[in-house]
C-alpha cells in the first residue's frame, strides 16, 4: 500500500491518478493502467473520466480506437497534485529514515 493510500484509503481513482504521478512525462493507454495497477480495464476507464474532465489528463489517439492518455502537467491542480505528492514522499522518506537509525542505535 503507498503513502497516499494509507492516508485517503485504497480506491480506484486514486491509483490511477498516482501512477499517472510517479510516470508523468509518459503517454500510457488504459490496458497500460490496468496492467500495471493491478485495476481492471473497466474501471480505469470509469475512473479516468473525472481525470479528463478535471483537465489532470489528457486524451490523445494513437490510430482509430486506442485512446492514450497523459498528465496534463500544465493544469494548475495536477502542479499542486504533483507537489503534494513529491512532498508527502520527502516527509514520509526521512521519517523512515529516522526510524531505521533509531532502530539501528538501539
């Protein structure tokens, strides 16, 4: 479970939106998503729409049917996503830092 997931819980949109975090600068396709989430096609596809319509990512086309998609890291709420999501990284890297030091002292 990642950081964000033990904070907000465990739901679909939410591991989506953080894959698309951690590969922003990629263009990816839902099957992509699903494979590399562990979410079934149809509920990426469910839970990339509010995405879209947010304008946190963007739709492409590769030929006729296959719809890709990227972060849209130009929108001013995927920026502030993408700063709280490096930061809350940080914040919870030095903790455990610190934890395995004082684990190490002991």
């Amino acid at each position: 479970m990642s950081e964000i997931e033990q904070i907000f819980g465990r739901n679909a949109q939410l591991i989506v939106l953080e894959y698309l975090i951690r590969n922003r600068g990629t263009t990816t396709y839902l099957s992509g998503i699903a494979e590399e989430t562990g979410l079934s096609h149809s509920s990426v596809a469910r839970v990339i729409e509010p995405l879209l319509e947010m304008n946190i990512v963007k739709e492409g086309k590769m030929g006729k049917q296959i719809r890709t998609f990227t972060l849209d890291e130009a929108n001013e709420v995927t920026k502030l996503l993408i700063r709280f999501h490096d930061e809350l990284n940080k914040i919870l890297e030095k903790k455990v830092s610190k934890e395995h030091e004082t684990k190490a002292k002991g």
